[in-house]
C-alpha cells in the first residue's frame, strides 16, 4: 500500500454532525429517521397514529399480516383508497411466455409471477347510508397497530359522520400461525350519539376480473416485452423507468372461475390459472354478533357479498366476524380445494375465534422465547429490530413445501420469486433459532433437485444448476448477464446446508436428502471450470456473475471461487463421513447419483487448485481477474438523482467500471472469514467501501458486520442504522413493493454476527469476538445449538452466557474455550479487554485515485456522463 493511501487511510466526522452518508446515500437527522408524532416508539408494537393517504405504499406493506403460506397487504377495510390490493399465497403462480427481442438457445423461456388471488379484506361501512372512506372522513380519534407479540393488526377510530354522530369502529386482522390456510378478520361497529341504520358489506373480489372497486379490467394492458435490467418484464407497467424491482402485471384474465357455492352465511370459490393451471379454493364464513342484524350472501363466479344490516342503538356494538381460508394446489381439482375450505371453516367454527387468537399468542411467545434481542437503552432500535424479525416470521414460519420470496407475502415486488437471499441472510438465523423453518427452506430446494438437474444438461453441465430466481424450480431470468450466470446460487445453497447440518447436528437430513444436493452442485463446479499450468496447475472459472450485479461475466470471481471451493469440499466432507457413519444411505445415495469412486478425489484436487484472484501491487484481493483494469466510478461527485445506478445508467456503461451494486469481496470475507487473514479482510474493506454503492438492500448488512469485525465502528452502526430501517424509513424507495426479507434476516446477523462477533468454525464450533457499539449498553440474544439454547448478553466489559434450555454448549470467547452448564446452572461471564480496534471515520473515498496499475498506466476516478455536461452543474440546475 503506498504511503499516500495509508496517510489517508480513513476520514474522521465532523463533530455534531447531523447529516451522514452511508453507501453514499445521504439522509439526516440521526439514527432514528421515522416521525414519532405519527409512529411512537414502543416495544412490541408499531403504531399508526395519523392516517396518510400519499403514503398508502409503505403502510400497506408495513402493516401486512401472514404467515409464510398466506399473506395479506395491510389495505384498508373498505377496498379504498388503495395503493396495490394483494393477498398472496406463497408458490401460487401463473406462467407467461417470455418474449425476448432475439432468442437463443438456452434463454429462460416461461416467466412466473406471484398471483394475487381473490381479496377477502373488504369490510365496508354504511351509517345512516354515508360510506366510511379514510381519505375524506372526518376522524376524531386514529389508530391502527401491528402488535408483534400477539400477531395481529387492529385499528380503532372514531368516525364523525356528515350529521354529527359519532361511530366508534374497531377492526382487527390475523393469519393465523397455527392454522395454515385461515385468516381471521373482525369489524366492530358502535354508535356512540344516536340511532342510525348500519350496513356492512362483506365482500371477496377476483381482482383479475371485473374490480367493482375501481372499475374495469384489473390488468392495464402492459405486455410482457422485452427483458428489463433483470429480465422481468415491464418493470411494474411503465410507471417511470424501468424497475426491475417490480413485480410483473399480467394483462390476461388469470383465474378462470371453476365453481361457486353458497350456503346461509358461507361463500367458497374456486378457480384455475390460466397458463399455469395451479388452483385455488377461497371460503369465508360470517358470524355476526348484534340487535336484530339480519344478513343477505350472494355468491357469482367472481364475487362473493355478504351484507350485514341493523338498526343500531348507541353503546350497542355490532360486530362481523369473518373467517376465511385458502386452499391452493399444482394438481388437485379445484372443486376438492373448496371442500378443504369448507373443512377448515367447520374447524375453526367449532373452535371459536377466541381459540385462534390465543393459539396465536402461544405460537409467537415461542417464536420469540428463541428468538427475540434485546437492546437496551435505545427504544427506536429495539422496535424496529422486533419487527424486522417479524417480518421474517411472516415469511417463514408455515412456508413449508415452499421457499422463502424476495418480499415474503407483502407485495408482489420481484415477482414473488426465490432467490439466494433466502440461503445467505434468512437461512443462517433460523438455523440458529428457528432450526425446522431452515429445514423446510433447505428440503424445499431439495424438492427443486431434479429441475436444477435438467436445467444443468440444458447449460452443457454435469451435476445440478438451481435457477438464479423461481418460483416452480424453473429459471425464470431472461436477462442472463445479472441472472443465470450468477452460479454462485449453487454454493449459496450449499453453504447454508453445512451451516444447517454443522449447527443442528441433524444428520439423517444430510443423509437422506441434503447429501444430493452437495454431490450434485459439487459436480457442477467441476465440470465447469478448467485448469491451467503445469504440474498441479490452478483451476480457473470463467464467464461467470458474482453477487455484484454491476459486474457481470466476469473470469474468476473471487466470491464464485472461495464458495465454489467451500461447495466441492463440503461435498466430500459429506460423503467420506456418511460412508463411515451411515453406510446404509451412503450405499443407496451411490446408486441413486451413481457417484463414481474417484469422484470426490476429484473435488479435492479441484478446491485445492481453486483460483484466488490477488494483486501484490496493491495487497488485495480483486473482485475477478480483470477488476482492476477498470476505472473508477466516482461515487461522491455522483448527482443524488442518478441513483440507483441501474435506474438512469445502461448496463454497458456500469459494466465498465470498477463500482459495486452490493458488497462481493466483503461478502466473501464474512462467510468465509478462515480463509482471509485479520488483515486481508481490513484491506479489501477498505477497498470496496468507497466504491460500493449499497443500491442492493442486502449490501448494508454484509458492510456493518465487516466494518464491525476490522474496526470500524462507527460506520457499522451507520451501516445497521441504514438495514433496520430499509423499510421502516423506505430508505430505497420501494417499501410499497414489499418488505426486503433479506435485509429483515439480515438484522439479526448484524446483531450476532456483527456487534456480537459469533462466528461459526469449522467442524461446528461456535466462537465470539464482540464489537459492542459504543454507545450501546448491552445486546442480549438467544441461539440454538445442538438443541441447547443459549442467552448471550454483550456489555463492554463482559459476555455473559447462560443456558435457558438443554444440556448446555461449550463455545469460545476470544480463542479460549468455556463450558457453559445444563439449563438451570449458573451463567458464566468472561471478562473482556475491549470491543477490537476502533477506527474513526470510514476509509478514504479517494483512495484507489491515482493508483499505478503495474504496468504503469494510472487507474483515473470519474462520473459516465455524455461528453461536455458537468454532472455537478446538472445536479445544482433548478429542477423545470
């Protein structure tokens, strides 16, 4: 490193400051950025305590409710107004042809998209004949709450009508976590001044045909054209540029009406995709509470009313209960789902509702007794951090046969798709808390096996190649640059696998099922690349995309490489240890992948030989093999309006620059930290900082917990700040498309894996070294290992570690180990001699300016704008 870079090495604040950059995205007023007039602090609920029609987006993502099969948008009772109505069903999907501008041989053909199926939310309100409409009444009193301990959304106001009567309405909404395929929904009607005529018209609407509540076709005749810079489409129907954020709007009727069946109170629908032929069966059932209310259903293909009339007296509440079900399939007839709607609805029925909501309550108190963390002293912290794990509970929690999607069941950004988030940032903290949701998201890409197979054979490979994004197993990507070549997904998966196996110790899983996928993603990496040299030689890996989306076919990346390496050696590991420990499966899982004998030799050589990019010159590792001969993207002299990049740059312009979309080198020193020295690690952060733009959600997170780990703590907490609140405070700008699950899970690595220092090492051991902010008091959190969980406590000056369930763990503190006891025994509490190395400041944004390449020539720093324009003056230009 030349003397000039380590003169400026890093860049101190400026004392008092108020306005901070992270990632180069400017936003002021300290760490906690969200109106508490409006959303108070508290530390199991968020509270809206102003309704705010201009931002119905955020809210109705905010305020969804699910539980990893069913998941509802948190829209208003009364149909409007409304940003994007959604009810979702986790793997329910329609297909469409993906129409490419030139076609060639291998390009993903068939696109998935999430399907929005029929909305049972709608509630509407009638007093004295005046309809209850948010946007113009006038509401004396307003609440609504997402209570994070019990599960369920609730909204109290009062309601003045245009006569002066005051009308008291409460509302409340719940999926239920422990019956999979039934939501509970509420509405409580009391006059508080005087008598008046009450309707309440119930309703289930198929959005994809005629929408009574805004009119006409529910799809907008946007096409499915040309691939966007994610090969999805339209980007969302040509609202602005294109956003490969969006989901895509289907312009074609989807669910085609296959029965509808009424009887008293009780409405069920069934249908069938279009394309895809998954079906759907929709069943709701009334129960109404109140003076002389009298109800009238009707039922037609496409919608199901119930209206719910009474003469109401003041302090007499009317109160309409709605219990609905969704029963979704890839094969069975839709007429056999409305009969299992019709069986859940008699069960809950019986039940009652009281049942259900307490059932809620048991399920959470044991989701959170694993895995809640506790921040003391910082109240805005400790809500969001609670409801980002919720969120991840939402999505998770009774997904099963199903992945994780990139927005859980809050919105229909990305598609509803599953990507390699799921296997690196949501994964590793349900091994660690919630160990049978990680293993039904580990079994569900198991399941995809033989279509990973196929589509392997379909790219001239051996073994296995997942899809970059899915729904049904099948690529969907059509832009193949920043979506098939990321092959990574192979390793990703395989690295959440071990972590799985290492943690839980469950081997009959690695032995029935997880053992084909490391063979057969092992295979993959050696067939794929090729080796080079005399002797032993190096195996190179070309034409490939790492995590960074703004680098694309690219030789030898360094992210592909390390964790194809970790793949081909967990592989073998798993093999050689089942034919010692399982020999039974090991034989049959011989016969089943027709594993040769020389085969996993093979994968050894090949992990051995695997080739690391490194620059003497400049002490790092680059990010491919041809990373350096690039210039550098001057992030800071980039105008705030021409971010994201991928939004306002073409892809050839990015391309040829040396600036990341989201941390990829980083990222390889986390998940691989045994393989990076102290200092490797610190000088490739510093590197990679200045020019990692952070428009990925995922990339905050990787950047705190390595800023965390080499020093920097006043940038990791930035960096924590800026995921906890990604979507709280919207920081990028597409809250309304649904929560950033990864980032959600990834809350919970920079706590442990940052802040904490936990670390997985090999062999399964679990080590801490702390990085407690400065300003935090404490951080305490649970983890599961060998099912024994453990409370971590970490203050300055101690880790306190105790056993709250199982027969106890030995870990390591700093490198020495100690043995913690059986539940019940006293904790133990290991001194510590500070939290690491402090760095100020971050590292120098300038430093890769003027850097000598070796052959000479000097690496040059600037903004792509056409020539003769000065981005700056542009920025300053008054806007017209």
């Amino acid at each position: 490193m030349s003397a000039a870079r380590e003169e400026h090495r890093h860049l101190p604040e400026a004392d008092g400051a108020t306005e901070r950059v992270v990632g180069y995205r400017r936003y002021v007023g300290g760490p906690d950025p969200l109106d508490r007039s409006r959303m108070p602090c508290h530390p199991w609920r968020l509270t809206e305590r102003v309704f705010d029609a201009d931002d119905l987006g955020r809210t109705e993502t905010l305020f969804a409710v699910g539980n990893g099969y069913l998941g509802i948008r948190g829209t208003l009772e009364e149909g409007r107004p409304a940003h994007q109505h959604g009810t979702y069903v986790n793997g329910f999907h329609e297909t469409w042809r993906i129409q490419h501008a030139e076609a060639a041989y291998g390009l993903a053909e068939v696109g998935q998209t999430m399907v929005d199926v029929p909305d049972a939310t709608v509630m509407r309100l009638h007093v004295d004949d005046e309809p209850l409409l948010l946007s113009v009444a006038e509401l004396v009193d307003y609440e609504r709450t997402l209570d994070m301990a019990d599960g369920v959304l609730t909204r109290d106001l009062v309601w003045r009508t245009p006569s002066g009567n005051r009308v008291h309405v409460r509302s409340q909404r719940m999926v239920s976590f422990t019956q999979r395929h039934l939501a509970v929904l509420t509405l409580s009607v009391t006059l508080l001044d005087a008598p008046a005529p009450v309707v309440v018209t119930s309703q289930v609407v198929n959005r994809y045909a005629t929408d009574e509540l805004h009119g006409g076709l529910h799809g907008d005749g946007v096409g499915r054209g040309g691939a966007d810079g994610n090969g999805n489409g339209n980007g969302g129907g040509g609202e602005g540029p294109a956003d490969p954020r969006r989901g895509e709007r289907l312009a074609h009727r989807v669910l085609e009406p296959v029965e509808h069946r009424r009887a008293g109170d009780r409405a069920v629908l069934a249908y069938r995709c279009a394309t895809s032929g998954m079906t759907l069966g929709v069943g709701v059932h009334h129960l109404v509470e109140g003076d002389g209310a009298t109800t009238t259903t009707v039922v037609t293909g496409d919608l199901a009313t119930t209206d719910v009339r009474a003469q109401a007296q003041p302090g007499r509440t009317l109160t309409v209960t709605k219990l609905v079900s969704y029963h979704t399939s890839r094969e069975v007839p839709a007429s056999e789902l409305a009969d299992r709607c019709e069986r859940t609805l008699d069960r809950v029925g019986a039940e009652g509702v009281d049942k259900q909501l307490a059932d809620q309550r048991t399920w959470l108190d044991g989701y959170w007794q694993r895995s809640d963390v506790e921040v003391p002293g910082e109240p805005s912290v400790q809500q969001a951090v609670r409801w980002n794990l919720f969120q991840v509970a939402q999505a998770a929690g009774r997904a099963e046969g199903s992945g994780i999607p990139a927005k859980g069941l809050t919105g229909s950004g990305y598609g509803g798709h599953y990507f390699w988030d799921t296997e690196i940032y949501v994964v590793p903290y349900l091994i660690y808390t919630s160990p049978i949701m990680a293993r039904n998201a580990l079994r569900f890409r198991y399941t995809m096996l033989p279509a990973a197979q196929s589509r392997a054979r379909e790219l001239n490979e051996g073994g296995a190649l997942f899809p970059w994004r899915t729904i049904n197993g099948a690529e969907a990507s059509a832009y193949y640059a920043a979506g098939t070549a990321q092959y990574h997904i192979n390793a990703d998966i395989a690295y959440a696998l071990q972590a799985y196996v290492d943690v839980t110790r469950d081997e009959e899983f690695l032995a029935r099922e997880g053992v084909d996928v490391l063979v057969e993603t092992a295979r993959l990496w050696a067939g794929l690349g090729f080796w080079r040299g005399e002797g032993a030689g190096s195996f190179h890996i070309h034409g490939v995309t790492g995590p960074d989306e703004y680098t694309t076919v690219v030789n030898d990346n360094l992210y592909t490489n390390v964790m194809a390496r970790m793949n081909l050696r967990a592989a073998a590991s798993a093999v050689r240890h089942l034919e010692r420990a399982w020999p039974e499966q090991h034989a049959r899982m011989v016969v089943r992948l027709g594993l040769g004998a020389d085969e996993v030799d093979e994968w050894l050589r090949v992990a051995d030989a695997m080739a690391i990019p490194y620059d003497e010159h400049l002490g790092i590792h680059p990010q491919d093999a041809q990373f350096h001969e690039r210039e550098v993207w001057d992030l800071r002299s980039t105008p705030p309006d021409r971010r994201p990049l991928l939004l306002h740059y073409h892809p050839l312009v990015i391309y040829r620059f040396q600036v990341l979309k989201q941390a990829d080198v980083v990222l390889a020193t986390f998940l691989r930290g045994e393989d990076f020295s102290p200092e490797l690690k610190r000088a490739d952060f510093e590197y990679y900082e200045p020019i990692t733009t952070g428009d990925s959600s995922l990339s905050a997170v990787v950047q705190s917990i390595m800023a965390a780990e080499v020093g920097y703590h006043e940038l990791a907490l930035d960096y924590f700040h800026d995921a906890l609140f990604v979507d709280l405070a919207d920081r990028h700008g597409n809250t309304a498309d649904g929560v950033h699950v990864a980032s959600a899970g990834g809350v919970w690595s920079m706590l442990v894996h940052g802040f904490a220092g936990m670390r997985r090492l090999p062999g399964g051991r679990t080590s801490f070294d702390p990085r407690l902010p400065a300003q935090w008091e404490a951080v305490t959190f649970r983890v599961t290992l060998h099912e024994t969980r453990l409370r971590v406590t970490v203050r300055a000056d101690a880790i306190e570690l105790v056993t709250e369930a199982g027969a106890g763990a030995t870990v390591l503190v700093r490198g020495v180990e100690h043995a913690v006891g059986a539940a019940g025994t006293e904790a133990v509490v290991v001194p510590l001699d500070g939290q690491g190395p402090r760095i100020p400041g971050r590292p120098d944004p300038y430093a890769q300016h003027d850097t000598v390449r070796p052959d000479g020539s000097v690496v040059t720093s600037s903004v792509p704008e056409p020539s003769g324009t000065d981005p700056q003056v542009e920025a300053d230009a008054p806007v017209r």
